[in-house]
C-alpha cells in the first residue's frame, strides 16, 4: 500500500520517497513510491500532475491501494526521489470540490435532491442534480454557499467507526467498502469522498454557479470557484467593456442597447426587402411583352424572390422565363417556368451541363447549379432551340 502523503496534508508540495519499483508499461514506465502526495484520478476529479526526481509525471493510478505514477523515464529502484505537484493546478481542484460540496450538501438540504453526477474538467465544473432547480432557487444556493465560504469554517475529516458510521447521515455516491472517510462542512455538508480538500472553507473565495440545463429529469449546473471564477469574472468584464465601447452605451445597459440594434436591423432588412420588390417591378416593366424568351442574371435574391420574378415575368406573356440568383464563384440557384413547355427537360440538361440539382413540374422547375453567366445563358437559349 503506497503511504497517502494527501491524506496527511492536504497543502503538501514537495515530499520525498523511496521508489518501490518501475515498471515498463507499454512505451511508458510506471513507478511506485513508498509514499507520495499526487492524488490519483478518481471520484469525478482527474489525477495530480507535476514531477518527481526532475521528470513529468503524465497520469496518476490507483489500484488496490497502490499508487503508479506514469513517467516518460524510469526511477530507479532503492533511489531516494524528490516530488513536487503542481500546486495551482491541485489548489484550484480542491477549491473546485469543495464548493461543490456545499452546493450539494445545500441542495440536498433544502430541496432533497441528490448529486447524481460530478465532472470536474479544465473549465468549468458540472454537477447533475435529481430534481429540478429554477435560476431563483440556484441564486439563494449560491448566496448561502458564498456564506459558508466567508464563515471561514473548518473542513473536516473524519474516518468513523462502523457504529458511528450507522448513526451518522450522509451524503454517498456509491457503496463504499472497508474504511469511510467523511469529509463534513460543519453545519452545510456531511459526505463520504475520497479527494483532498481545502483546510478552511475561506478558502475556496468565490461560489459562482455559471449555468443550469434540464438533464435527464433534473438538472446539470455549471459552477467555478475561486481562482477560476475570478479569470471567468475578467473575461466576461472585458467583453462586456468591448462591447459597451463599440456601442457607446453604459456597462450596465449594453444589453437593452444590443436589443435596439437587433431591431432596427429587422426594420431596415423590412424597408431592404421592400425596396427589392419595387426594383425588380421597376426591371420587369422594361421587358417588352410576348417574348420568346427572358432570361435574367440577380445577384442579391433571396428566399421565394427568385421565384416571385420569374412570374411577374410569365405575366408579361413570355414564352419561357428563366430566373438565376448568385454569381460565378459561389454558383447560382435556379427557377424556370413556361405556361406551355415542359421545363423539365431544360433542368434535366442544366443540372448535366453545370453539376446542378433540382428538377420539377412541367410548368416550372427549380435548383441550383455552377458555372459561368455565359454559358449558361447559352445552354438556355438552345433548350429554348430544341423540341423536347
Ligand atoms: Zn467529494
């Protein structure tokens, strides 16, 4: 069994060791000390990373109770080595956990709903709730785990008996086996956990619960704590601040400024649409009546507008009306109609001739397709040519 420096103090950096042994595990080595204070991946929290006699430790195991450290190079056995973890990286875990185990103790405390599932990532962490909590609900959470943490209460520890096992309520993610370990928030949490925490709930600074989504009949709640929710808080102040520059609006009021622009975009993109319509009338007015055949090139039609032209067009009694909307480079969609060819074999050889798609009903056809204006002007007007 390794010794669990972690266990002993929870704020151990550096520590030494004898190496056990090393072992070749693929191109890897994986050493075993008498002792160490890199807590291995576990319990929704991945494994301590840093170094030990100078070399990286890349992942951190446990396996019946003994910890393998995965290292690029091999320790020698017998030797006396010295670790250091990375302790920003283990800090901000532990401030991490322990928040979240005020936020479930609260939870379950107030509302009865058990921690289901814990992710601790890079980021931000999650944790899934049996029930479901509004935005209101999580905000007083979040006041009165904010209070625990200035309340500066001790994070205790403890490894009961059976019996006292039996009397004590608490919080279990699993069956646990052999010796419990208890680590309780006096007065907000009593639950069985096997990480590393923080001494004093001071701490772990900042609470701050980021985001909540239904998930599988409950909810997922986002959360960061101390260092991470102050490089959270910076990111999202500075682009509050860009954004409050750019409109020229008060820090506090960007998002009903935001609201005014979305709107008066809808209202312009309204007057836009408008005025195309009129344009193309404009256009359409033009064209003199009863010819054999129009065909029109418009870069800037959108939605059914290709479709609307091509019958304004039908109406000036043309015998044949073809509509392209797009350009050269990005290709162009298509819509033909006649009110007495069939317009199906025009698509059918359009869509041979530019790698196109689409086809129709006899009357009109539709799709897209890519090539030069020329061209396919060209191919139109000896469509118009043939008998089908
Ligand atoms: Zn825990």
């Amino acid at each position: 069994m390794t010794e669990k420096l972690f266990y002993e103090d929870s704020h151990m950096i550096t520590f030494s060791a004898i190496v056990e042994a090393c072992v070749k595990r693929g191109e890897y080595y994986e050493a075993v000390l008498n002792r160490t204070a890199f807590f291995p991946e576990g319990g929704g929290q991945y494994a301590d990373t840093g170094v030990i006699g100078g070399e990286s430790v890349l992942d951190v195991q446990e396996r019946e109770g003994i910890i393998y450290h995965k290292m690029k190079t091999p320790l020698e056995a017998g030797q006396t080595v010295e670790g250091a973890i990375d302790w920003e990286e283990r800090f901000s875990k532990m401030q991490q956990h322990s928040g979240e185990h005020i936020v479930s103790g609260l939870v379950n405390a107030m509302y009865g709903y058990d921690n289901v599932g814990f992710h601790m990532g890079r980021d931000a962490i999650t944790m899934d709730f049996s029930g479901v909590l509004s935005k209101e609900q999580l905000k007083e959470i979040e006041q009165k785990a904010n209070e625990a943490v200035v309340k500066n209460l001790d994070i205790e520890v403890l490894y009961p008996s059976k019996e006292e096992l039996t009397d004590m309520a608490y919080r279990s993610k699993i069956e646990i086996e052999g010796q419990v370990r208890i680590v309780r928030v006096p007065g907000y949490d009593t639950c069985a956990c096997c990480a590393p925490h923080v001494k004093k709930t001071g701490e772990i600074g900042l609470i701050k619960l980021i985001g909540v989504q239904n998930y599988k009949g409950g909810v997922r709640v986002s959360m960061l704590c101390g260092f991470r929710a102050i490089a959270d808080y910076e990111e999202k102040a500075e682009s509050v601040k860009r954004i409050s520059v750019m409109l020229s609006a008060k820090e506090a009021e960007v998002a009903e400024e935001v609201l005014k622009l979305k709107e008066e975009i809808a209202s312009q993109k309204g007057k836009l649409i408008e005025m195309q319509r009129t344009l193309l009338k404009y256009k359409v007015n033009e064209i003199p009546e009863n010819q054999d055949l129009v065909i029109l090139f418009e870069s800037g039609l959108e939605g059914s507008e290709p479709r609307e032209l091509m019958n304004l067009v039908l109406e000036k009694k043309a015998e044949v009306a073809a509509v392209f909307a797009g350009n050269d480079d990005k290709g162009y969609r298509y819509v033909m109609g006649s009110k007495t060819r069939d317009m199906r074999p025009f698509a059918k050889t359009l869509n041979e001739l530019f790698q196109g798609r689409g086809g129709g009903k006899p009357e009109m056809v539709q799709g897209s397709l890519c090539g030069e204006e020329e061209k396919i002007r060209e191919a139109v007007k000896a469509c118009k040519e043939k008998a089908f």
